[in-house]
C-alpha cells in the first residue's frame, strides 16, 4: 500500500480502484506514512502558515431540507435568527481588529436575502475591509446571481458537492435537489472567476469506500481552490438521528490523500473535526490542512446554528475562538499569520512571519 502512496506523492491522482483500495484497507501505519508525505508537500507551498478565516453564521433561515443537516426547514425545532447588516458589519469589525483578513459569510439558503440584499452587503464590507477576502457560502444559485456577487466583489466561493455520487446525492438530500445542479454551481463559480471550493462529509449515511474514491476523482477534475471535508454528525432532530458519526481516523486520511492530490489547495481543519476529537483540528493541520476558520458570530446566536449535535465553541467570543486556536496550533508547531490567505498557484518556501 505504501506504494501507492508513493505513486499518489508523484502523479498527483490514482484510478478509483487504487483510492478505493486504501481507503477500504487502511492501517494507523500506512496514515502515518501518508501525513509524513502529505505535510512535507503542505510545507513546500505554506511552510508552517496557518490561514485564519472569521466565520460569520449571518442566517439560520433554510428553504432546503438536507437529511442530514440540523437547520433543514422541517426542523420545526429550531429558533431561526438573521443577523442585520450592522450585526454582520459589527463582526467584521471585530475580526479585522483580531487580525482576521477573510471573513466567510455562510447560512442556509435564506430568500430574505434576495440578489440585491447580498450584493449590497458585499459591497458595504469590500468598501469597509478593502484589503481583505470575502468568501461566500450560502448555497445553489442562477448563474447570473453568481456574476453578480462575483461583481460586488466577492472573492471566494465555498459549496460543498456532498458526494460525487448520483444516487447517493439523491439519498440524502430531497427530491428538489439534484446532484446536476450542484456541479453545475461549482463549474459557473469556478468559469466565473471564484476561488472555489467544493467538499464532502466524511461518513455520511449510506457512504461506500467507492463513493469517496468518486470524490477525489471529481475533486481531481474540478481542480478547485479549497475543498472543505469534515466528518458526518448526527443532529438529534434531523431523519438521520441514529446514524453513526464518521470517524477521525478516516477523515485524516482523506486529508492526507487530498493533500497529495490537489497540492497547493487550501484545506481546512474543520469544526465538526473538533468535534468529534478534543484534538482534532490539530490533528488535522497534522495530516496536510492548512486553514482554520474560527467563529465570529455573536454569542447570542451561536447555539441556534447547530448543523449535528456538540458542536464545540457555541459558547465562546470571537477573541477567546482566536486565541485559543493560535495556541493550538503553536503547540504543534505551526504559526497563524494576518494575511488574506490566497491560493498559492506556485510553489514557494517563503513563510509569512507577520504571525497573529
Ligand atoms: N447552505 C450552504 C450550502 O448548502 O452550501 C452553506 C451552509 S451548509 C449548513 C454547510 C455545510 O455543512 C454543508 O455543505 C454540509 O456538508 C455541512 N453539514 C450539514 N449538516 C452536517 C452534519 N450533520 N454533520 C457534518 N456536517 C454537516
Ligand atoms: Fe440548508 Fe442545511 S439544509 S443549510
């Protein structure tokens, strides 16, 4: 197995068969053999830099209903929120003030925020933040609304493909949604100029070892700039309850082959990693992740954007987040930098050592 390994470091991709086939029979062993390859080559293009991006839950308003996801519309359960332009500007504030230079703002796919709301929004905190990155995840929309977003100045675009697979898309989201229109979101965001990134769950009800080997496949193809994985959670309300969590094991490998695969992408070290593991996120910059994203949501909202079940830091100040993530990652050697954190299309040795 060690040998595929090897020729994943060298040719950047496997046949589905092989990614199937470590994915089916991997052992703590081979991981370590990955992460040791999967950092080396995270060195060579962001050293020991971490990215910091302030992460903004602006709504909790959904009209779709993922199987999975805590915020579906049928979870009757949730108390819904949307934070004003003041709220959402207030947050930036703070976060340029912590040193944040790419704000994320995610929510459900809220119609409140019609084509003009969002591109307003967009606009007011480019002209307030000029110098930094703002990345949009707030789900499927019309080509033109993209260009139009696109156009007022957002930079990055984050949506998730889910699984690569058809039918398991259709298994796990609702009969409105199709799998073609997801890709077809992520080639419009990407043909329209987006630092785009696409992802999956790790785990996810009714995932086969073949699922994940299509989703590298369709990573390799898309060539995005960031790829979002995390593992599934269950969230109590939702019809996959008593599912079981993906594990950490998997999803550090998964990290790992991603790595090798899309070398210089950015790869996140994601919350629901902390969730499952008290160390997870460190483990994850570990196995070749380069980004964390913190949260700069107000404490008052934070415990009503519950995607699964735990979730760390629904307690805490965009400050304590910060702080407590750079000392994370300074115990185990990496540095959080103030910088907008682009992708690198190149390969340098130079760090950044303007650290948080
Ligand atoms: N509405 C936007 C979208 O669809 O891209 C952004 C928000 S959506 C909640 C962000 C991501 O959360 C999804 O792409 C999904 O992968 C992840 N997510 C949702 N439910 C989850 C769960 N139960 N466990 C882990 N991740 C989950
Ligand atoms: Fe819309 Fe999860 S169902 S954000």
């Amino acid at each position: 197995m060690k040998k595929l390994i090897d020729k994943l470091e060298k040719e950047t991709v496997l046949s589905k068969d092989e990614y199937k086939y470590l994915i089916e029979n991997f052992t703590p062993e081979l991981s370590e053999y990955l992460f040791e390859k999967s950092r080396e080559v995270r060195h060579k293009y962001y050293g020991h830099d971490i990215y910091i991006r302030g992460l903004i839950e602006f709504t909790n308003f959904c009209k779709n209903d993922c199987l999975y996801c805590g915020i579906r519309c049928s979870n009757r359960n949730v108390q819904r929120y949307r934070l004003t332009e003041e709220d959402i500007l207030s947050c930036c504030k703070n976060g340029h003030e912590l040193g944040f230079r790419t704000f994320v703002l995610q929510g459900g796919e809220d119609p409140y925020f019609t084509c003009e709301r969002m591109t307003g929004l967009i606009q007011k905190i480019k002209h307030s933040f000029p110098e930094c990155a703002l990345t949009l995840s707030v789900g499927e929309k019309s080509t033109e609304e993209y260009q139009a977003y696109f156009d007022a100045g957002a930079d990055r675009y984050l949506l998730r493909h889910e699984t690569a697979n058809d039918c398991h898309y259709r298994m796990i989201h609702p009969e409105s949604m199709s799998p073609e229109n997801r890709k077809r979101c992520l080639y419009d965001l990407k043909r329209i100029g987006f630092q785009t990134g696409c992802g999956f769950m790790v785990g996810s009800p009714f995932q086969t070892a073949e699922n994940l080997a299509e989703d590298m496949l369709f990573i390799k193809e898309l060539q995005p700039q960031m790829v979002g994985i995390g593992p599934f959670i269950p969230q109590h309300d939702t019809p996959f309850a008593d599912k079981k969590s993906g594990t950490l094991e998997l999803t550090l490998f998964m990290l790992g082959l991603l790595r090798l695969t899309l070398p210089n992408v950015l790869l996140p070290s994601t919350t629901a990693l902390g969730t499952i593991h008290p160390k997870g996120r460190e483990l994850g910059i570990l196995a070749g992740a380069n980004v964390v994203m913190p949260n700069l949501s107000p404490v008052a909202v934070r415990n009503k954007y519950l995607l699964y079940d735990n979730k760390i830091c629904t307690g805490d100040e965009a400050a304590e987040c910060k702080n407590c993530m750079q000392l994370r990652m300074r115990s185990i050697g990496y540095n959080v930098v103030v910088s907008r954190g682009d992708y690198k299309e190149k390969c340098t040795t130079e760090e950044n050592h303007n650290e948080i």
